[in-house]
C-alpha cells in the first residue's frame, strides 16, 4: 500500500512539473529551468540535496565555493519559490511548492498556505531573501490593529521592554534591518553571483571601491537588499504589540528598512529595531557604545566589554549537519537622543532572531526579565538559544543589565563613515 502511495505522489509531483515547465511560468533563464529541473530529479528520487551541491551542479561552482559570500543559490532557489506560488492551483485544487528551509519540491492543497508549511518556529532553514512582498505584508503594520480592540489590557504594553512606547504619544517607525548585496559578472557578462559583504553596504560604497580597485570592475549595483530569513516571524510576533501602543491611530505607525533610515528618523520616532545585530545600520554605533557588548566585525560573536566573555553563534544551515547548535538572542530598550524611546529585538543569526521575537512576546518571559532587572528603564538581555536542525530547542536568559545612557548620545552629530575608505571584498562574511 505505502509503495502505492509512493508512485501516486510520484506521479502528481511530475504531472505539476510538466504543467508548470509547459506553462512557461519559469521564464527563459536556463539556470532558473536547470534549478527546477534538478530539484525535481531529487525530489522524485526523494534523494536529499544541499545548497553546496546545487551551486556545483546547477551553477558551475568548485567545491570549495564559499557560500557565505556567494548568495547565488539561495537568490535563485528564493526565486523560484515566488514563481511557483504564482502558479494557479490545478483541476483538484492542488499545486507545486518548494517547502522553506528544504530543497524539496512537494505538491499540497491549494489552501494549504507558506503560513502552513512554515511554522515559523522550528524551520529556520534557508539563510537571507530578497526584500519583497512577504516582507511587506508582514510589516503592514495597520492591520495588526483589529487586535487592539480584542486585547486592550494585553499586560505585554505594560511590559519593562514595551511600557515606554505604551506611555509615549510619538509616532512609531518600525526598522527591519536589511542588507546591501550586488552581483559579479562572469566572462560572458552575465551576473553569475550575488555577494554580501558587510563593509560594502551601499552603492555609493561599491563605486567607491570599483574607483580605487581596477579588478572591482565585475562587480555590479543591482540595487538589492537581503532580509533574514528569521525576521518575517520576528516581525510576526513583534508587530501586534506594537499596534496596542497606538490603540485606534494606525497612522502613527511606519516602516521603513535600515538601508532607507536616516539619522533625522532617529529624533522623530519611537523605534522598534527587529533584526540581526549586524544589520543595525545608523543604530550601532551609539549602540555599542553603551551597550556592556561588543560585536565582531564578521557579525557572529558578542564580546562582553568587561569580562572579556565571547558568545559565539556556531549556528550552520540545518541541512548540513544535524547537532546541536548555539545562537544568541538579543533585547534593549534605551531612549534616544531626543528623549525618544528605542526598542531592540535582534539575533545574531536567524535562529535567535525567531526566538527573540518570541521572547519580546511572551508575557511570562517578560515578567521573568523585569523580576531581573527591577525598574530600569535601559536595559539590554541576551539570551542562549540552542537548535537542534531546523528547531529551536531552548531559550536561556544569560545576562540583563542596566545601561547608563548618560553619554550616549554626546557627539552622535560628529560621528561620520562616509569618508572612510572601503576595502576591497572579503571572500569570508558574515
């Protein structure tokens, strides 16, 4: 009966297959059709694969690719799962998917939507995707609002991490932290990757470094921003409470990316940061100044400032390698230089960011926090956050700390990058 099974699923995965390559739906790139192709052959043969394994296959890369550098696969393979979701269910009600965090094409019901296949907790697969419409409908913060009008005693206002924002009438902006990527061409002119590299985070930084460096000629401005994979149900948990501060007036809540803040939103706004610790942008360099921690420049370690104490997240893809993982999870609240209020919630990989999502949600936890800390009214946390492949498998609170923000904010307005020069691109970051 199970072998009967087996052909029947078998035999609906290639008909969707056939359907979609017929459809014309993936285009007239041979990569992406090759993408699809090869996911397909292993999915049919339910034979596991790894990203390492498609960047050789699919798109010609050595074994020894570094895939922290080199975000082509997971581009395409991010690609080809919003063209699959275009595709119109079949007769049955049934489509294509390609399940997050796996890469495995399966076919499912029509109504069973990513929500349903990505419970956002225990798969974190996947590394960043492009900024695009599902981070846009999780950030339409407005209409979290109907959850005011059922919750509206909700004790997580009064929380020691929330109460500023419930206690202010300023405007909200949400800042989900994001990152700069650009392409490198091949021989034939083609982009054949996509890099990520800290110390290149814009543009103007690219031109900078193509103006000092002859080889950078290959690299490309393709205007691209990466978001963590783990910041769409960060977001998620996050957004609702956000909303109960401003009861009824979804007008005082915005949204904006760390690649489009400025330094004149920093005064106008109450802020929420959700985000990797490395994506911060105009936010961490006042923030580390005050903060007991400080972050190594590959993004992955906290140092404590005192001690001298390092956690580093040695979190990898689940797929890779299935043992016990650490990743650190990250809570602040401190006011800003106009007497703002900023609130943090950050990981240093994909992993601690869901769990300081739902850490930053959970009336429980938030008592726990304030039982620690008293009343202060700046504080950071970190949390230990222990995975298991695709899961998150614990939440340890480490340290909570008061900050002294009396110098925080001295000298911010002197404080400039923008004339220091840039290096030329690592082949290791993040």
């Amino acid at each position: 009966m199970d072998e009967l099974q087996d052909v029947d699923e078998e035999q609906r995965l290639a008909a969707h297959a056939q359907r979609i390559i017929k459809s014309g739906l993936l285009g007239k790139s041979r990569r992406m059709i090759r993408l699809f192709e090869f996911l397909l052959e292993r999915s049919l043969t339910a034979t596991a694969t790894k990203e390492i394994e498609i960047a050789r296959v699919v798109f010609g890369r050595t074994s020894d690719a570094d895939l922290a550098v080199d975000a082509t696969v997971r581009v395409h393979v991010h690609r080809l799962r919003k063209k699959l979701e275009a595709a119109p269910a079949d007769e049955r009600g049934e489509r294509l998917v390609l399940l997050r965090g796996e890469y495995r094409l399966v076919v499912v019901a029509a109504e069973q939507t990513d929500g349903q296949l990505d419970n956002p907790r225990p798969r974190l697969s996947g590394w960043r995707y492009i900024a695009g419409a599902a981070f846009l409908l999780v950030l339409n913060v407005g209409g979290w609002f109907w959850l005011t009008e059922k919750s509206p005693d909700d004790p997580r206002t009064e929380s020691i991490l929330w109460r500023g924002l419930t206690e202010s009438s300023a405007p909200v902006l949400m800042v989900a932290g994001d990152f700069y990527v650009f392409g490198e061409r091949g021989a034939d002119g083609a982009v054949m990757r996509m890099i990520a590299d800290a110390r290149i985070a814009s543009g103007e930084a690219l031109n900078q470094f193509k103006q000092r460096v002859p080889e950078g000629q290959r690299y490309v401005d393709m205007n691209a921003y990466h978001l963590p994979n783990g910041l769409a149900p960060a977001l998620g948990a996050v957004a609702p409470i956000v909303a109960m501060t401003r009861p009824g007036n979804a007008s005082l809540i915005k949204d904006v990316t760390t690649s489009r803040f400025t330094n004149e939103m920093l005064s106008n706004h109450d802020i929420v940061y959700v985000g990797l610790l490395d994506t911060l942008g105009d936010l961490q360099e006042p923030f580390f100044d005050i903060s007991g921690f400080s972050l190594s420049a590959s993004g992955d370690t906290l140092v404590d400032k005192a001690s001298g104490e390092r956690y580093q997240a040695d979190w990898d893809e689940p797929s890779s390698v299935g043992i016990m993982r650490r990743d650190y999870a990250y809570l602040a609240r401190f006011p800003g230089p106009a007497g703002n209020h900023i609130v943090v919630v950050a990981g240093v990989m994909d992993p601690a960011l869901v769990e300081a999502g739902h850490i930053a949600s959970d009336t429980a936890e938030l008592t726990r926090l304030e039982a620690r800390l008293g009343g202060s009214e700046a504080f950071e946390a970190l949390y230990e956050v222990r995975t298991f492949g695709p899961s998150n498998v614990s939440g340890k609170l480490l340290i909570a700390r008061a900050l002294d923000v009396e110098q925080m904010w001295r000298g911010k307005e002197a404080r400039s990058s923008s004339s220091e020069a840039v290096p030329e691109p690592r082949e290791a970051a993040r």
